[in-house]
C-alpha cells in the first residue's frame, strides 16, 4: 500500500508583514503600484494608487529597477510593455479579468476579420494580445475622447458592451461594433435593489461605474470612471452615497471624508459579497511579500506582441495628457 506524501510545512512569513513588505521594497529597488480595488492594506502599502489610466501613467515614470503590480493581470502587462527593461512581478498570476478572458485573441482577430474597414479602440481591461491588435486604447476615464478620436470611419470597441453602449450614447456612435463583453462585478448590480434602496434613501447620490448595466445606470446621478467616482464622492454634497463599482474604493473615499455614509449597490444574490472583484482579491500582503522576496511570479511579454500593444497605449496617454 502507498502512502501519500506529507504535507509541505506552511510558508514561514514574518510576523510584521508590512514592515517586511517595506524593507524588500527597497532592497529590490522596487516601486508599489496597487488599484483601487485592492484591499485596504495594500493600497496604504503602495507608492502609487490609481484607476488604470492612472496606473498607466504611474508605470511609464517608473524609475526602479522592479515593479510590484497588485492588480489584474492585463495591468501587469501594460507595465511590462511600458518597461520591458524592468522586472514586473504580481502576487497571484491567476488575478485575471473576466473582461480580458472573455476576449481572446483569436476570437478577435476573427471578429475584427469580418469588419475590415473598422478602427478598433480596445478598452485597457484586455490582454496584450488583444491591445496589439487595436488602433487605441481606452480606459473608463477617457473611453469617449478616444471614440470621437475617430470620428466618421467604423469602429469597433471591445470588450465592455455596457461602457461601448455607454460611450456610444455620449459620443453620438450608435453605430458602434461592440464586443460582447462584460464584467462579472459590475453586470452583477441589482437595478430593482437599487431602486428600492434609493426610496430608503432619499438624501443619497447614487454614483455607478459605467461598467454597469443600463437599468442601473439609468439610476445614477452620477457615472463615472473610478477616479471620477471617488472624486465625485468627496466633492458630492449629498451626505449619504450610494456607490455602485467595487467596494475597494470606499477606502479611499473614507480616507478623504469619514463623516459621509457610504451604501453599496445591492447585488442580484444578496447572499454573497458580489461587489468585490475575485480576481482583485486573489493579492494579498502574504503572495505581495513573497513576490517581492522572490521576484516571482514574473509577467512577460513576447518582444513583437509588446512593440505592437505599445504604439495604442503610447498613443492614448499622449491623447489623454
């Protein structure tokens, strides 16, 4: 009879994990770069936190000779093709997007196949494979002005079709090809939740992401990008906010004013916590620490993928500036 092997003995990890985090930053050289959907702990960790354009802006500065990326994995990506001479590193390699994966290049590239006049602006939330194939690159933030950026000639926006339907709405683009897409926490808002939770509340501003479905939407008083929300959150004079994007942005926005009450959307299952991204939350201070210790797991990108992905993103943060 075979017996299985042991167990491994549990990683030993210091008992101040921050303080720990902080040294290996620095004997790395390294730079901390976190979303805004990261945990609370993280992002006080961070050198720099922002939305993905933010991000974006914050990697191409990027004087360190290591990147610590805790987000998704296609934000990784983008700081590797805006850095291939630095070594990019993520907590978890499985911290994907369902926007990303549900894009896969080779679909794509048979989608684009059958629109060939078409211009394609890929949202950020995309792999570098998919950013390689398009003409501009967009975030939640800039996604109209990069639209109108074509004006006149077809177009097709992928992968969100509820940012594209959005964003065809305020540029004036109903003719928009749109990839359908969507993202699994912010398609999971209730609009009938919302609804009901805004007659209990009658003081409060509803503010959504543009991710959102357009029931929810049609709700708001406010959509915006998720900088814009938390800016938006802070300038409101509406002592109660009802928020509807991922709840990693309430730190930041209690940080900023702790007096406002801050409600979340209500989900279509009640039961569980659907407005936190799981992917997101696969980074923790333990898997940040260990990467930052080993300098792995590593994101690279193929040399002729990163050179064709760069001239959209270069592209869009010139147009951004």
């Amino acid at each position: 009879m075979s017996l299985a092997a042991p167990a491994s003995p549990p990683e030993e990890l210091p008992e101040d994990l921050e303080e720990a985090i902080l040294e290996l930053k620095a004997e790395r050289n390294a730079v901390l770069l976190a979303h805004y959907y990261q945990e609370s702990e993280i992002q006080d960790l961070a050198d720099a936190v922002g939305d993905s354009l933010g991000l974006a802006r914050a990697a191409q500065k990027v004087d360190k000779d290591v990147i610590a990326f805790c987000g998704v994995h296609f934000m990784a990506e983008t700081a590797k093709i805006l850095n291939p001479e630095r070594t990019v590193v993520i907590p978890d390699m499985e911290a994907g997007c369902s926007l990303a994966d549900g894009c896969p290049a080779d679909a794509f590239r048979a989608f684009k196949a059958q629109h060939p006049d078409a211009a394609v602006v890929s949202y950020i939330n995309t792999s570098a494979e998919v950013k390689a194939l398009s003409d501009l690159i967009c975030t939640s933030s800039n996604a109209v002005q990069m639209v109108e950026h074509f004006k006149g000639r077809p177009l097709i926006f992928a992968p969100d079709r509820h940012l594209g339907r959005f964003v065809a709405q305020k540029a004036n683009r109903p003719d928009l090809i749109l990839w359908p897409g969507a993202c699994v926490v912010h398609e999971q808002f209730s609009a009938k939740g919302l609804a009901q939770l805004k007659v209990r509340h009658p003081e409060a501003e509803v503010l959504a992401h543009p991710e959102c479905e357009e029931a929810v939407l049609a709700q708001a008083d406010f959509v915006a990008s998720t900088t814009g929300i938390i800016d938006r959150a802070v300038e409101s004079p509406a002592p109660t906010l009802i928020i509807a994007t991922e709840e990693g942005v309430f730190h930041q926005i209690r940080k900023r004013v702790p007096e406002k009450e801050l409600i979340q959307a209500p989900g279509q299952d009640e039961s569980c916590s659907c407005n936190q991204c799981p992917y997101m939350r696969l980074n923790t201070l333990e898997k940040l620490y260990l990467c930052l210790r080993d300098l792995e797991p590593e994101v690279t990108v193929p040399e002729d993928v990163r050179l064709a992905a760069l001239r959209p993103i270069e592209k869009m943060l010139e147009l951004s500036a």
